[in-house]
C-alpha cells in the first residue's frame, strides 16, 4: 500500500521537476486514497502556489488552512503559508497580506535555523526588493535563457556533424527512451526534431553565437537608425532599424519553444514513472 511518505517523495521529485500541475494531481490522489494529512495538504497547496497566479493563490491559502488545521505547528505549512501571505498584494488581499507576520513569528518560535526558517528568511528578503533586485534578477534571467539557447545549438550542430539529419534525430530519440526521466536528453531530442533541417541551418549559426549575433544586431539598428535621420527619411526617433533584432528574437523563441516541448515530455514521463513506482 502506498504511504504518506511515499507519496510526499513523489510530490517533491515532481516539484524539482516544475511539474506543478503533476504535484497537485499527485498530492490530492494521496488525499483521496488516504484521507487528509497535512503535508499532502502542504504538497497541495506548494502546487498551487507555483502558479503564481490568483485563482490558485486561493487554493493555495485552503489547502494551507486545512492542513494546518490538522498541525498547527507543521513547518512546512508555516512557511509555504507565510510566503504566500508575504507576496500578497496588501491592497487586493489585505487580510492574507496582513496574516504574513504572525506566521512568520510563528515559524520562529518553533524551528530557528531550520531550512524552512532559511526558505522564509529568502521569501522575506524577495519581498523587500527593489527596482534595482528586479532588474538584477532579470538579467540573471536573460542569461541563463542565452546560455540553455547556446548550449542547445552546440549539442545539435555536433550531432548533425557526426551522424546527419536522420542519424541525429535517431540517436536523439533513443537516447531519450533510454533515459526518459533525463530532462537533458528530452531537450536534445526535442531541439533535434525542431531545429535539425538543413532550412534551419542560420538558426543553429545564429543560436551558437547567440552574444555575438545580439551585438550585431544593436550595431546595424543604431547605425540604420542615424542613416534614416540623417537623410531626412524620418524626423527624430526611428523605430525601424530595430527590426534588426527579429532575428535572433525569432531564434531564441524556437529554441526556447524545443524546450518547452521537452519539459512537458520530460514531465509527463517523470509523472507516469512515478506513478507506476507508487
């Protein structure tokens, strides 16, 4: 019979994963085959919360309460309930706003140094942000996505190079069946299927020097942009020499949608695996 813990492990591989959706189905099929208990209530509400969303902000702060309502003193309840209350917008929900310290004294007074303290101690850092911490953060955003779109082209040209289109897309797809729990090999695959033609050849050139690639096109936009102005095709601002840029944006968004594909396979394999294993 499967257990509370079994399905709590289930629930966090699916969480790592960014299967929220799959974290939800998994934690309310526990709470329907073995009643209520406060960390599937927690998974649940975990689940909802990581869709940042409104609608599942209201489940989210439910399911706290219910499983709370079984332990008063769960920490994992307390601090996934205090950082919901933390990013809650004190205009629109002033009573969740409102709830945020007393959760978080609460989670103090029982467990002072615990990693959900420290999960806390970073939500309440996140919710003294500025404008400068949002701006930092999404350049680390813009980097990491540069920086999966490179590695992807890299991967493919050098599959291309050694087996061709065809062989490529074969060795792709057995390695993905080989390890279908492998996010790496469901992106390669994914990228592969995607991208390999010969008709996609400039988007792998341009995914490689993705930095270069974005250099070039603000130089031609800037030096497009004066040109116009100075032969008196447009008066002042120009917006035309930006059109440079659709390029690269165009790659990064068929590299970043390969990706896409890959984590809803990758999740959707992960989620029957572990089913099967439960």
């Amino acid at each position: 019979m499967t257990t509370i813990d079994a399905y709590g492990d289930r629930c966090e591989q699916l969480f790592l994963a960014g299967g929220a959706a799959a974290v939800r189905r998994a934690a309310q099929e526990g709470l329907d085959r073995l009643g209520p208990h406060p960390d599937l209530y927690c998974w649940l509400a975990l689940g909802h919360v990581a869709e940042d969303e409104d609608d599942h902000d209201d489940s989210a702060e439910r399911a706290f309460r219910a499983g709370l309502a079984l332990d008063g003193d769960h920490l994992g309840l307390l601090a996934g309930y205090a950082e919901l209350c933390l990013r809650a917008d004190g205009f629109d929900h002033p009573g969740r706003a409102g709830r945020a310290a007393a959760l978080s004294r609460r989670l103090k007074e029982l467990g002072p140094g615990t990693a959900e303290a420290e999960r806390l101690a970073e939500a309440e850092r996140w919710a003294r942000r500025g404008y400068w911490d949002e701006l930092r953060m999404g350049v680390v955003h813009q980097r990491l996505a540069v920086q999966q779109t490179q590695e992807q082209a890299r991967d493919l040209s050098e599959s291309l190079a050694g087996n061709g289109a065809e062989g490529a897309l074969g060795a792709a797809r057995a390695a993905e069946a080989a390890a279908p729990t492998d996010r790496g090999a469901a992106v390669h695959a994914a990228t592969v299927e995607a991208l390999a033609g010969p008709w996609n050849a400039p988007v792998r050139f341009v995914g490689r020097h993705r930095p270069a690639a974005w250099v070039v096109a603000m130089v031609l936009a800037l030096v497009t942009n004066q040109l116009l102005r100075q032969t008196g095709v447009v008066d002042s601002f120009s917006p035309w020499g930006y059109l440079w840029l659709a390029p690269v944006l165009l790659v990064d968004r068929r590299f970043a949608s390969a990706r896409k594909e890959a984590e809803a396979r990758h999740l959707a394999r992960l989620e029957s695996e572990l089913a099967v294993r439960s």
